[in-house]
C-alpha cells in the first residue's frame, strides 16, 4: 500500500504543475510560437532528463527487442500528442480543448480494453465519468465556447488525434518499468522528441528574435520545461507502473482545476462557483478510484 500512495501523491503533484502550467505557458507564447515555444522547451527537458539519469546512476542497456517498442511510444504516442497539441490547440476554442483534453481515462479505458491490459472496476468506470462531468461544469463556469464550426472542428480533431496519442503512451510505456527505469525512459522518449522537433522547427529557431523574449518568456519556457515535461513525466511513468494507466490517466483531470486557480492568481481570470464545483466533482471522482483497483490480465508491448 505505501508505494501506492507515493504513487497517488506523484501523480497529484503532476497535476498541479501541468495545471499551473497552462497559465505559464500562455505568457511565453506571448513571444513565441507555439512551435517554437515547444522546440526549445523539449530541447531544455532533453538535457535536464539526461542530466538526472546520470546523476541517479540508473542505466542499463536497452535489450534489442525492446528499441523498436520505445520508439513506437515516443512517435506514435508522445510526439503524436505534442504536435497534434501544439496546431489543435491554436484552431479550437479553450472550451473544446479542455473537455477533449479531458477525454484522456477514456481513451486509456479503450485502449485497456481493446488490448486486454487492465480490467476495470465499476468505481474506476465510475471515476471517469464523474471526473469528465467535473470538467464540463469547470467550462461551463468559465464561460468558454464550445463550437464545431469551421476550423474550431479541425482543432478538435488534432486534440483528439493528441490525447489518442498520449493515452497510447500511457498504456504502453507501464510495461517498461519493470525492466529500466522510469528516469531512462523518460530520458530516451524526450531525446527521440528533441531530434523530431529540431527537424521541423528549424525554420523557426532561424527566424526567432531572442533577444526580444523577456525574462518572463524564458522563465515560462524554462517552468514548462523542467517541470511539466521533466519532472512531470518522469513522475507519470512511475505513477503508471505502481497504479495503472486508467486510474492514473484520472489525475489529468484534475489539472484544469489548478489551471483555473493559477489562472485566477497569474492572470487574473475569474473563478465562479460553477468552476468550484467542477473541481469538488473532478475531485470526487478520483477518490472513487482509490478503492477500485485495476486488474492486470496481461502486460504487453
């Protein structure tokens, strides 16, 4: 039981930074394109993962078999997830976004059941229908558009194809952890990202004006960086392999309830009491969770 809690405590404390990273990150984007921004902050986790493998001294050759599965979740999951996040983000309304965003335990229950991974309980299926009823109140307080119209549906589509992604990545990457460590996974997937990145954000590092971005633009690049992308994932691999990917995947939606807070105290935004009782909802659902273990039926690649 104490491994699950440390795990449920990491898993929490992902939330709350990619929550307050969402208002971070849109103070950077004042100076630099979503691309860019995404470029140079996969750059900065690149060297920042590698640099924490190698201070925890936790490395051990990949065996053969295990390359071509890693690189699957680190292109068809974790790349698929940035750049359909980086375009669908800037097409669709916030609205959109954040109900789609808040798609992913259904999308990891899908793929569970598709592959026959984890068998889930009725409170896990519970918490997941409760937690995505918290986030629909969390919109609707906030007075965000939902909209399919025009190119608000090509933007909902990108952020479907990313979540997809990212849930691919969450129910596949468990099954490494028993094997290398949750530092060298997360090291090897964000240095595969880094080189995809550099490739297709070239143009853009050419072009940017780096001496116009201020310090509050690096600090936000820096913030996304370390600690949603670093410190974020290294945490959610581990959090994966000690209580599964569908309970896991549940604490992502808790984030919007901390996006609305450091949305309120960074960027002055309102908070309502709708919004409040999404989060009381969201939270509520979670903690269902914790009772309703998931049932391993098989660990597959």
């Amino acid at each position: 039981m104490k491994p699950v809690l440390h795990a449920e405590i990491a898993l929490f404390t992902v939330a709350l930074i990619w929550g307050l990273n969402v208002p971070i990150m849109k103070v950077g984007l004042v100076w630099l394109s979503p691309l860019l921004f995404n470029t140079v902050r996969m750059f900065l986790t690149c060297l920042f993962a590698l640099a924490v493998m190698r201070l925890v001294g936790r490395y051990r050759p990949f065996d053969k078999k295990d390359w071509l599965p890693l690189l699957k979740i680190s292109i068809c999951g974790f790349f698929v997830f940035q750049i359909f996040f980086t375009y669908g983000i800037n097409r669709t309304t916030a609205g959109n976004a954040a109900l789609l965003l808040g798609m992913l335990p259904v999308w990891v229950a899908i793929l569970n059941r598709v592959c026959g991974m984890e068998e889930l309980s009725r409170r896990v299926v519970a918490g997941i229908v409760l937690s995505f009823a918290g986030i629909m109140l969390i919109v609707l307080g906030s007075g965000r558009e939902l909209s399919l119209a025009g190119d608000h549906l090509t933007g909902a589509l990108l952020l479907m194809a990313a979540q997809i992604g990212y849930a691919y990545f969450t129910v596949f990457s468990k099954g490494f952890s028993g094997h290398y460590s949750h530092y060298q996974v997360t090291a090897f997937v964000v240095s595969v990202n880094t080189v995809l990145f550099l490739l297709i954000g070239l143009a853009d590092i050419l072009a940017a004006d780096w001496s116009g971005i201020p310090a509050a633009g690096w600090f936000s690049v820096l913030f996304s960086a370390v600690f949603a992308l670093g410190i974020g994932n290294i945490l959610w691999v581990w959090g994966v392999s000690q209580v599964g990917s569908s309970k896991a995947s549940l604490y992502n939606n808790i984030a919007p309830a901390f996006a609305i807070l450091g949305g309120y105290f960074i960027l002055g935004e309102t908070f309502g009491l709708l919004q409040a009782a999404g989060a009381i909802v969201t939270f509520t659902g979670l903690y269902l969770t914790r009772t309703g273990e998931p049932v391993a039926v098989g660990e597959k690649r």
